[in-house]
C-alpha cells in the first residue's frame, strides 16, 4: 500500500443514494468511489445479506470502498470503513 503525503482525503456514505465519495478535507475536491444501483436492485441485496438498516452500504459496496482507499493510500479511509460494521465480501 503506497501511503499518501495528502492525507487530507476522508470517506463519505452517501444513504441517499447509497454510494461512497473521497472527499477532500481541504480543498472539497471529490472522488466517486461506487457507482450507483438501481435501487431496487440494492434493496434486494440489502435484504439479501440481512441488512436491516437499508441506509447501510452492502457488503459489495464496503469492499470495493476497501479495494480503492487500499490501492489509494487513503489509510484514513480504511479506519473509517470499520464505523459501518458491515461485512466485506
């Protein structure tokens, strides 16, 4: 993992629209990090992983999250994925 000297780079949930963002702390620069799904598509894997809290990020979604702020060098990011104690797959 290459670590960043910018470390400013944070992670934002976005339940509305169930997607994942970098965001920079200091200058607002932004990053997609997941793309948006079809929402019925999401509820049903919501549903299918047992989430009860459908404003939660899928298991797929935490992992591709994980994948980018690894192969980033977003360290902070990765801490931050732990808060949504959901599983990675």
């Amino acid at each position: 993992m290459k670590l960043r000297k910018d470390n400013d780079w944070g992670l934002v949930w976005v339940p509305l629209t169930k997607t994942f963002h970098f965001v920079n702390r200091k200058t607002g620069a932004k990053e997609n990090v997941t793309v948006e799904e079809n929402a019925y598509e999401l509820r049903a894997k919501s549903e299918a992983y047992g989430l009860e809290d459908l404003s939660l990020p899928t298991p797929e979604q935490t992992r591709v999250a994980l994948e980018a702020a690894l192969e980033s060098g977003r360290e902070n990011a990765v801490a931050q994925l732990l808060t949504f104690n959901t599983e990675v797959v």
